[in-house]
C-alpha cells in the first residue's frame, strides 16, 4: 500500500498559480493511474485531471489549457501546475494513485487551495 502526501497548497490571488505535489512512498513507475480530484464546500468530488502508465493525460474542461499533470518517476512524485487560478478552483485537492487496473485507489490527505482576492 503506498502513502501520499499532498503539498503546495496556499492562498493566491485571482489569475496566480501554484504548484502541487504528491509524494508517494513508493515507486510510482508504471503505475496504472495516477490523478487529481478536488472537493469544494458543499460540493462533490470532482475529477481534475489523470495520468497513466504510458503518460497519456486528460483533463476536466474547467481546468484544460491552465493546469497541467506531470510525474517524476525518479522522484516518486506526481505534480500539478496551476495557473491563471479563478475563485471557482477553490478546493481541497487530492491525489490518487492505482497501481493496478483492478486495485484499490490510494489517497492522499489533501491540500488546501484558496483562490482570492
């Protein structure tokens, strides 16, 4: 079972960015899936953005052309590059990972993201 721990999140302003990470404790080369989903008060977890073993990546249309997934195998760490951040992508993120097609997800705790002026 791999552990995540998310990181990056903070406060920032309209049309600012920010960088996530999601450290795993273990190798996440050729990893079924990885991605990132976000909840915001009073609303449903939400699919963001996914990664797979063979780095094809698809992303929500609210975030496509301002947020981009990445992973660094050597680093055992999944990424998400926000930018031209909007009040709307306040949230708590989460990062999730399936080693397998048919395992379990795990996840991270989650990171805070506060866009505001």
């Amino acid at each position: 079972q791999v552990q995540l721990v998310e990181s990056g999140g903070g406060l920032v302003q309209p049309g600012g960015s920010l960088r996530l990470s999601c450290a795993a404790s273990g190798s996440i080369f050729n990893a079924y899936a990885m991605g990132w989903y976000r909840q915001a008060p009073g609303k449903q977890r939400e699919l963001v953005t996914t990664i797979d073993s063979r780095g094809s990546t698809d992303y929500a249309d609210s975030v496509k052309g301002r947020f981009t997934i990445s992973r660094d195998n050597k680093a055992n760490t999944l990424y998400l590059q926000m930018n031209s951040l909007k009040p709307e992508d306040t949230a708590v993120y989460y990062c999730s990972l399936k080693k397998w097609s048919w395992s379990p997800p795990s996840w991270g705790q989650g990171t805070q993201v506060t866009v505001s002026s």
